[in-house]
C-alpha cells in the first residue's frame, strides 16, 4: 500500500458520523506531511487572491517572500499561513484556490489524499532533468514560451526577464524551473510541442525519443507467427547450422581438468582464469571485471555467466590476498541462491584453495548468524534482502566491508528492489564526505530491458539508470567473438500460435450468474457513500473486476457508523461477500486456461475450508447460493462440447513433438499455481494417450490460503529431476523458473498464456537450450497477449541498440550524466527516508480490528519484532481470542519453526501462525487480517506490508514474556 493510502482519512462524504475537529486535525497532519512536494509545485502569488481566507497582510508577506527568495519560500510561507490561521472551511477554500490557480492535479491529490497521480509526472520531471544542460546550451527561451499554455503570465513575464538581462542561457534555467514547478500530467508532451513550434525538434527528439514501431508493426493476425532474430553485436545470435551440442555441462567438467585437457581439437581454445578455463567470448566478457572495473555484463541465458563471476572472483581473491578481501554473490531468490552456492562451494571445495565459502538466506536454514558468517568466510552467497537487514537493521555490517559485490540478476536494480536500496548505500558513501575504499560491482544479467518506453531514447535512458544505479560505466557484452557465442548458445525459434475460445461456456454463465446474486447482496446492505458503488460495466472474470472487489473489501472494512454492532455486522457481510466474489473470479480464471472440472475443485475446496460454526446469516445465504447451482455446475463438467481450444492445442503440441523426438525435455510456463495445479492434473489423466509424458511441478515457495508453495528442498528435488536424463521430461513452471537456474537439455519452452516485458521475454525462451530447440506461445485470438508479446520481440531489438549508444557514449559524457542521476536517486531516497521518520513517532497508537468482524484485538503498543522480520502479540489478551490449529506443512526459517495457525474464535479468520522461537511458542500475526484506528482518532487504515505501518513497533524482549503468561509455552 502507498503511503499516501497509509496516512489517508476518512472520506468526507462520511464526516457526518465521525468527529469533524479530528479530521480537521488529520488534514493539518497529512499536509505537513507532504510539505515539501506541495510546496515544489505552487507558487504563493498565484493563490494568495484566490484564497479568501487569507488576511492582507499575510498576502503581501507570501508575495514578498516569493520575490525576495525564491517561489520555494513563498510556497511554504503561503502553506504555513493557510495551516497557522485556517479557519472553519479552511480544507474546500484550499482545494477551491487550487483549482482556480490551475493546480488540478495537484488538487485532486490532496482533496483525495492520494498522489498517485504524480508518480508519473516526477518520471517526466527526471527526463528533462536528465537532458537539462544540453537544453540549456541550444533553446531560445522566448520562442518556446510563447507556445506553452499552461505557463501564468508571471512566468512568461520572469523567464523573458531572465533572458533579456542575462542572455538565453539564464532564460532557459529560468524556463525549466518553471516547467518542473508544473503539475500538468502531460508535462513532457506539452513541452514537446512547445519546443517544436519554436523551430528546435531535435531537443524535442532528445526528449522523448522517435518511436520505433508504428501500431501496423505489430497488427498480424495471423494464426501463426514465427520469428527470425537477427544478428545483433550486442550477442543476440542466429541459429547457426553447425552449432555444436557442447553446453555449461561440458564447461562444468572441464574446470575440475586441467587447462589444456578442457579443450579439444573440435573446441575453440579456451583462455585460463584463475582456475576456469573460460571460453573467449567469456573472456571477453570478463575483461574490464578482471582490471577491477565495475562492470555490468550482458549475455545471453546459458552463456555461461556463473563461470565468469567464479574467473572473476579467482582474480580478485589473487590480487587481494593478504589484504583480507571479502565476496559477497547476490541471488535474487532461493533457488537461484542454492544453485549458486553449490557451484561456488564445489569450485572452492579444494583445500588447497584455501577460500572458504559461507551463505546466508531468510527462509534457508543457514549454520550460523550473519556476522559470524562475515567474519568466517572469504566468499558468502546471500539474498539481498539478508544483506540489507545487516547494513540496515542489525548493524552488523557495512558497504565498506566487502571488496567485491556480484548481483545475480542484476535488472532488479530498479525502484525499489532490494538490490537498488544496496546500492544506495554504496552511492550514499561513494558522495559523502569522506572517500573509504569501495567494493567492485559486478552484474550479471540476460536482459537489461527497456524500461517503460517504447522509443529509443527512453531505453537508451533506462540503460543508463541501471548504469547508474550499479555505479557502472562499463556494460560488457559479446562483441569480438560473436561466432562462438552461437555454437554455444543456440537461439530458439518462437512461435506464436492462436486459438479460438470456447464457442459456449455453460460453466462460465453459472458462475457469473451466482456473482451477479452476491453483488445484488452486497448492494442490498445499503453501503455507506465511501464505499464504491458497483461498476456494472467491469467485466467478470477480468483483472478489472478483481481490482475493484479488493477495493469494496479494503473500504467496507473501514466503514465507521455510531451504531458498532451495526457497523460489525456490516463489515463482516462486506468481507464475505467480496471474498466469495474473488473466489468465483478465480474461477472464471481457471476455467479459461484449463477445464470446468478444475475451476470446480478450487471451489469446492473453497467451500470446504469454511467453518460453519462461525457463519452469520449472510455467510448461510453464500453458501447456499453455491449449493443451489452445485448440480447445473457438475453437469458441465464432462460436456465435450466444453473443451478448452488451448488445451486442445497443447495437447497437440506435446503429442508432435514427443513423437518427433522421445528425448524431448519441455518446460510449460504457466502464470498461477492454481493453473498449475490444474496442468498437473490434466497431464496425469491424458497419460493414457501420451504415456511418454512425466510430468513434475515448479512452483514457488510463499503460500496462499489453498496452494501450499515448495518448499527449498522441493525446488531443488523438482529441478534435479528434470536435469536427469530419465527423470521428468516435462516440467510445468510458474514465474520461478523464469530466471538464474540452470535446467539444461530443454528443447521445447511453452508459454501457456504466458507474457510478461522484455525481460521476461528473453529469459523464458533462454531456457530453450538444446540444439534447434523451440519456444510456443499458445494464446486465444483476441486476448491481446499475441500482440504483447510481437511488441517484446521488436523491443529486444530497440534494447540491444540502445546497450550500443550507451557503450559509444563519449565517457566523460556518460560519467557525467550518471553522477546526475546519482544524485537524483540519493536526493529522491533521502525525502523518503525523512517521510518514514515523520510517520513514525513513539506518541502513534493504533488499534487493530480483524478485518473481517471489526472484533477488536488489541493495540500497537502491545505488538513485537522478532529477528526483524516477524511480529508477535505480547498481550495475553489476544490469546484468549483465538483458536489454535496444527499446520499442515511445518517448516524452519529466519529461526522460527512454524508448527501451527491461529483463528479468530469469533469469525474464523486466518490470523497468522503459532511458531517456536528460541524455546517459545509465539502467535506471529499476518498484517493483512487486520485495520489498524488510531487512537483518539476515526482514521482507519488498512495495509499490506509491516513496512508501511506508521506507527513504532518495539523490538521483542525474553524479560517481556511474563506480560504473555502461560501462553508463552517451553516448545518441549
């Protein structure tokens, strides 16, 4: 959840039932809050005479401070004014004054209490931003103001001032000040245009780019859609006839030989690295690393990339030694941290080395706690999450402790990913005052993507934002050995395959009739005005549609009324009845991937999970609505008339290409585990006519009310079956196995509905790996994903060329250009970091309700952090509230055992889990059963992630148990 929804009152059309002095005061609050946003934006002068409320000598003071100081200062001297002295009306006078000013955007954010709206319009800003100095150096000022539109009069007048007394130069600082001060969500075209009246298209061309594709490009309708890629200088490589079948597999064995027997006659010859023999065009990648640079490297999947951070990583140690260096080996995920860990530990495993290698995972069971492992080992393989808890929360280690850090999948280090918040302390102490030595950075990636845009330009700047972001000036790819990359890594043909839909689908009108029974309910509970009326014109069975039920859910449970037994009953029929709503569009989702019968067992297991011994009356009528059509629903089920045309295809697929070549290994990407599930079954009952089939499931490892994830050792289990030769030959895979894990000797990569960016794109036909191997996407006509996925294809082109202009950009230039960014990126995390602490004082008390019965719970003050992950409850109150279950699956991480779950006595709501940690048995509750009021307040909020809390949340104590009593429990 956005801050801005974290901090968010209570809507005006429900004020009549709250106290009007504490929204009042909340108000106040809120805009202090987003003081320095607001105050970026306004200018003083411009709403001193459209606020009526405001004396006349505060007016001549806002207009004084703007001249005198800058519009900055007379900004927040106007805002101050309005907070200090706002009188009854203050609030509409605000939003009134705003949008007479010409601030609607601005106005809506703050009438809504909500910026998103501006999210995009601060990306416009950083573009021009970005290209501020040259535009600086080439506009004439007076010509574009006279095409932009949404500038005041009192601009025009100051930047034509600026530049008759100073020369252009000045006049064009004096423009973009201007410019960046507006809060009009087209900015960038409307500055466009402007530029391109004045007669200077190619600034405008610098700004947003020319794009690439038109929309014809893309318009093929046909059925089937086969793509040729191209030869690109960046390793983006043809099929080449000749290619040999020697793959990682072959390199894994030669690095246990020695150097010269790693080759043969047939091979090129191989350049030693430390103790890897690398390939030369691994070589080549591994260049500027090897010279101590920082380096992003960019190759294709199954180039080898693990192989050149180990010759990286010997190096280092080599130059190092004596000098105490310390590696630290990002993976982004489990799976991928267990691969890599193994892979290092075998290169390392000789004693003669004398390197030792640790790890260190949230959710791994690991030997022994982060700083020991830091002290103990040369080389440690983590998660960036558990690298950012030390740097941040444990203060157990720091940026300049390492001497060589290699991100794994090194794409993610974007926004707000944990990888770019490490690099925020590498760059906070790269800036700072004082220069200690920094680590090496080093990433590995298939794909650097494209970013939002669909121009050159915007891929070329996203490229260089990642290239700030990882403080690299150097993106290394295959460029001299390009005619080796192919014989090793061979690129699959993709397909793109359309079906029609189903030509009726009694199944589907079922349920959307039984959803159109609970929407009837839930609008018969007279909802009040805050919470959103029903938009008949969402479509079932869309993501539209689940969007908006999450939404009525996340209001109805913040629904405050005089009556609270009223208000109770209220919210718990909203939370029933929007959950059997998303339930049943979940349905309609399985349905149109797989069968009836399997969008049937989702429900019916549903339906079981329910305990009617904690059902309210509109719980019965829900059930009973199912009930009712529990017949017409199971005498769709086996209709013939019914099969899904896309399974019918797939079915078809594997039974060609099996046939063709019985070796055939084939990974079927899926977008859920519920479809999943349902794929697995499916393939078991069709055994019968394709008995070559063995199939096996990959599939992440959180877990959903009705899918149980994998656990590590199952991933690994799942992914060592299909690498054996007679193992699985199938394997049916969500977003897990989209990136870093090595499962080789794949021919066949299906998408099943399956697209996602560029990235993704890329990183899902890489696990083609086998000689002529081939990728499918298996899609319906009119479902949009063909041409989403024509688009990925002409992107990954537009991405390569745009890897090119960065590597020929002039290096002062670039260097120049990522400082700039660098900057902004610290600035932009700093105004974050002082949000948090302006949300976060000790004085914010909260009290959770369940967020299913409005029950309540307890308060904030009575909630702890354990290992800086986990929150428990502390009151012994709480425990009298709820029902203990044991787990289905119990597990070990982060130092917890889980071993059990806990529900609300009362309504039956999933509460979280009971867990032992250190001798203790804890209730670890989840955030989201919950809506937090705080105290002395009507202000309600409902969150996801305990980040997001505003409030404080102590850290756990032993010398604190005795508040809990017997319910804290010896686990013997």
């Amino acid at each position: 959840m956005d801050e801005s929804e974290a901090m968010e009152g209570v809507d005006e059309a429900g004020a009549q039932t709250v106290d009007a002095h504490m929204v009042d005061k909340n108000r106040r609050e809120w805009l202090k809050l987003y003081e320095e946003l607001i105050t970026s934006i306004i200018r003083g002068p411009y709403l001193v005479t459209k606020y009526s409320l405001m004396k006349r000598e505060h007016c001549e003071e806002v207009c004084a401070m703007d001249t005198s100081k800058g519009a900055t200062c007379g900004a927040q001297l106007f805002l101050s004014r309005v907070l200090e002295f706002g009188k009854e009306g203050w609030f509409v006078e605000l939003i009134s004054a705003l949008r007479q000013a010409g601030y609607n955007t601005l106005a809506d954010c703050i009438d809504e209490q909500n910026f998103f709206k501006l999210n995009d319009l601060e990306n416009q800003r950083n573009i021009i931003r970005l290209h501020r100095t040259t535009m600086e150096s080439q506009l004439l000022p007076r010509d574009v103001v006279m095409h932009l539109e949404f500038l005041r009069e009192l601009d025009r007048q100051e930047i034509i001032q600026e530049t008759v007394s100073y020369g252009d130069i000045r006049g064009t600082t004096k423009l973009i000040d201007h410019v960046l001060r507006s809060d009009e969500q087209d900015l960038l075209k409307q500055f466009k245009s402007a530029i391109i009246k004045a007669g200077t298209g190619e600034i405008a061309d610098l700004l947003e780019g020319k794009e690439l594709y038109h929309d014809e490009d893309v318009q093929n309708e046909s059925l089937q859609y086969t793509v040729d890629f191209e030869k690109q200088d960046c390793g983006a490589v043809d099929h080449c006839n000749e290619s040999s079948q020697k793959n990682v597999d072959d390199q894994e064995c030669a690095l246990a030989q020695p150097a010269e027997q790693g080759t043969s006659i047939d091979e090129p010859k191989s350049v030693k690295c430390g103790n890897v023999s690398l390939r030369q065009y691994q070589a080549e990648l591994a260049e500027s690393a090897l010279k101590g640079e920082n380096s992003i490297i960019v190759a294709p999947t199954d180039s080898g990339k693990t192989f050149v951070a180990l010759a990286i990583c010997d190096e280092h140690l080599r130059q190092r030694s004596g000098k105490g260096p310390k590696v630290i080996f990002l993976a982004p995920t489990l799976p991928v941290f267990q691969q890599q860990y193994e892979r290092f530990r075998k290169h390392y495993q000789d004693e003669s080395n004398r390197v030792s290698v640790g790890r260190v995972a949230g959710g791994a069971e690991t030997p022994e706690p982060l700083d020991l492992q830091l002290k103990n080992n040369d080389v440690l393989i983590m998660t960036p999450q558990t690298l950012l808890n030390g740097l941040e929360k444990n203060n157990v280690c720091a940026i300049v402790d390492f001497s060589l850090i290699i991100f794994d999948e090194c794409h993610h280090t974007c926004k707000n990913h944990p990888y770019n918040v490490i690099m925020q302390h590498y760059l906070g102490v790269k800036h700072g005052p004082s220069a200690p030595p920094l680590p090496q950075i080093v990433g590995l990636t298939a794909s650097v993507g494209v970013g939002e845009n669909k121009s050159l330009q915007g891929a070329i700047d996203h490229v260089l934002m990642l290239c700030a972001n990882m403080d690299s000036c150097v993106i290394s790819t295959v460029q001299r050995n390009l005619s080796e990359l192919a014989q090793f890594v061979p690129i699959a043909q993709h397909n793109i395959l359309q079906v029609g839909r189903r030509r009726a689908d009694p199944f589907a009108d079922i349920i959307k009739d039984i959803m159109a029974k609970v929407e009837d309910l839930l609008l018969s509970l007279n909802l009040p005005d805050s919470v959103p009326e029903l938009k008949k014109e969402k479509e079932r069975g869309t993501q539209q549609y689940e969007q908006w039920v999450i939404k009525v859910q996340r209001e109805g449970s913040m629904i405050s009324i005089p009556d609270k037994e009223l208000e109770q009953k209220l919210c718990w029929s909203i939370f029933s009845c929007t959950s059997h709503l998303r339930k049943y569009n979940d349905a309609l989702f399985i349905n149109e991937d797989t069968r009836a019968k399997d969008a049937m067992n989702y429900l019916e297991k549903f339906f079981a999970s329910l305990d009617p011994e904690g059902f309210i009356d509109i719980d019965e009528t829900l059930a009973n609505f199912f009930k009712e059509k529990l017949h017409d629903l199971q005498s769709c089920l086996n209709n013939p008339e019914n099969e899904n045309p896309k399974l019918l295809k797939l079915e078809e697929i594997l039974r060609d290409e099996y046939q063709m070549n019985a070796a055939t290994k084939s990974i079927l990407f899926v977008k859920t585990r519920a479809i999943s599930e349902a794929m697995e079954s499916w393939i078991n009952e069709i055994k019968t006519e394709l008995p070559h089939l063995k199939p096996s499931k990959l599939i992440g490892r959180a877990k959903s009310k009705h899918h149980e994830g994998m656990t590590l050792n199952q991933q690994s289990g799942a992914v060592d079956e299909f690498r054996e030769e007679q193992g699985s030959n199938l394997l049916i895979a969500t977003s897990v196995a989209d990136e870093g894990l090595d499962i080789q000797r794949c021919n066949l990569v299906l998408l099943y509905d399956y697209v996602g960016n560029v990235i993704k794109s890329v990183q899902t036909r890489g696990r083609g790996r086998a000689e002529n191997s081939k990728c499918m996407l298996i899609t319906t006509l009119k479902g949009g994903l063909a041409e989403k996925e024509k688009v990925n294809l002409l992107m990954e082109k537009v991405m390569y060329t745009a890897i090119e202009n960065v590597q020929k950009l002039d290096p002062v230039t670039r260097a120049k250009k990522m400082e700039g960014l660098q900057k902004a990126t610290l600035s932009s995390a700093e105004f974050q970091r002082m949000l948090q602490r302006f949300k976060k004082t000790e004085e914010d008390i909260y009290f959770l309700h369940c967020i299913k019965c409005k029950e309540l719970v307890c308060k904030s003050s009575d909630i702890r952090l354990v290992e800086n992950t986990h929150y428990t409850v502390i009151s012994s109150a709480f425990m009298e509230l709820v029902d203990h279950k044991p787990h289905q699956k119990p597990m070990s991480f982060d130092g917890i055992s889980k071993i059990g779950k806990i529900h609300h006595k009362t309504c039956t709501k999933d509460w979280g889990i009971t867990a032992i940690y250190k001798s203790l048995k804890l209730p670890i509750i989840k955030i989201q059963s919950f809506i937090f009021k705080k105290e002395n307040s009507n202000v309600h909020i409902v969150l996801n992630k305990w980040k997001d809390f505003p409030g404080i949340i102590a850290v756990f104590s032993f010398e604190e148990i005795g508040q809990i009593g017997e319910n804290v429990l010896s686990a013997e």
